[in-house]
C-alpha cells in the first residue's frame, strides 16, 4: 500500500508560479513512474507529467512543455510549475505507478489561476 499527499496548489494570477510536491510513504519500493495529472470540471483526468524512478524519463504533456518541470528526490515527486494560464486551473493529482495494473492516488490539490 502506498500512500500519497500532495501540498502546495492555491490561487495565482495568471503569469505566476506555483511548486506542488507529493510525498509517497507506505511501501514504495518498485514505484517505477511518479507523476502528476490534472482534471478540470467536466474533463477528463489528464497527464500533466511524469518521471522514471531513476531520472532518465520524462514525460510531458505538449501544453505545458517548457513551463512546467518534473522533479523527484527519493519518494517525493515536485512540480514547478510556471508561466500558469487560466486553462491550467484544475485539481491535479500525484500518482505512483509499480506497473500498468498497480498504482495509487493522491487526494489532489486545487490549482486556480486567474486571469
């Protein structure tokens, strides 16, 4: 069992910055991936970025290539986030991923951007 939290979403102008971290505890031994998705209201959950358990994959969502940077550091996972645009309001989930059929959520953090 794996369990996620996620800190740092809230309410910025759009052109700010914003960082998310997520702390995974539990047994976290043979996460492969950790990443960050998002949803909006009636979206569907969406990939924002993810990150291999040793550092040499990145995965990032075209909208927001070159604003946004994935980070990890052991069990936590880091999302700078910056250049925000009003589309980017959404709550944004951590997930920790072992395989296609195991992995975990966060509760989510609100990101609001406003314009």
């Amino acid at each position: 069992q794996v369990h996620l939290v996620e800190f740092g979403g809230g309410l910025v102008q759009a052109g700010g910055s914003l960082r998310l971290s997520c702390a995974a505890s539990g047994t976290t031994a043979g996460i492969n991936l950790m990443g960050w998705y998002r949803q909006a209201p009636g979206n569907q959950r969406e990939l924002v970025a993810t990150m291999s358990t040793n550092g040499r994959t990145t995965t990032y969502a075209n909208s927001v290539k070159g604003r946004f940077t994935i980070s990890r550091d052991k069990n936590m996972v880091y999302l700078q986030m910056n250049s925000l645009k009003p589309e980017d309001t959404a709550v944004y989930y951590c997930n920790a991923r072992f395989n296609t059929a195991n992995y975990y959520w966060g509760q989510g953090t609100q990101v609001t951007v406003s314009s």
